[in-house]
C-alpha cells in the first residue's frame, strides 16, 4: 500500500492513503441458504482485524474490496 505522509517543520500535518484495498476474510459464519432477504449481510473479520458488514455470499477467504473512507464493503474481488 502507498502511503503519502506531509511533513512541515518536521511534523505530520497530512496522510493520504488509497480510497480501496483490497483484504481477504479471515473469519464468517456460512451464509444460510435459503436466506433471500434483500440486502442480508453478516459480520466478517478481515486480515487486519477490523469487522466488516459482507452480503451473505461472502466466505472466508474471499477477497473483497473496502472504502478506506466509509470502512464499508464495496464488492468482491475475483482472483
């Protein structure tokens, strides 16, 4: 990941990061099949330890990709 740090008289005044990245699932409970709710989601546990909201589809070890602004689950990556 590239990370743009500002710096002025030798202090931070700015970091600027990527708007996405993309973090594999290290932890989900298994969809419920025959769950067809509209926009169902459960909890998963990404790589980094930070708890996302994934549509019910979502398994561990998937990839998906994450807003770094909202924190929010935007889609799944296809490897």
């Amino acid at each position: 990941m590239v990370i743009t740090v500002l710096f002025y008289k030798g202090r931070t005044i700015g970091v600027d990061i990527q708007n996405f990245v993309n973090l594999t699932i290290t932890q989900t409970e298994p969809g419920i099949k025959g769950d067809t709710a509209q926009n169902a989601t459960k909890p998963a546990v990404l790589e980094t330890g930070y708890t996302v909201q994934v549509p019910l589809f979502v398994e561990e070890g998937d990839t998906v990709r994450v807003d770094t602004r909202t924190g929010q689950y935007i889609e799944r990556v296809q490897k």
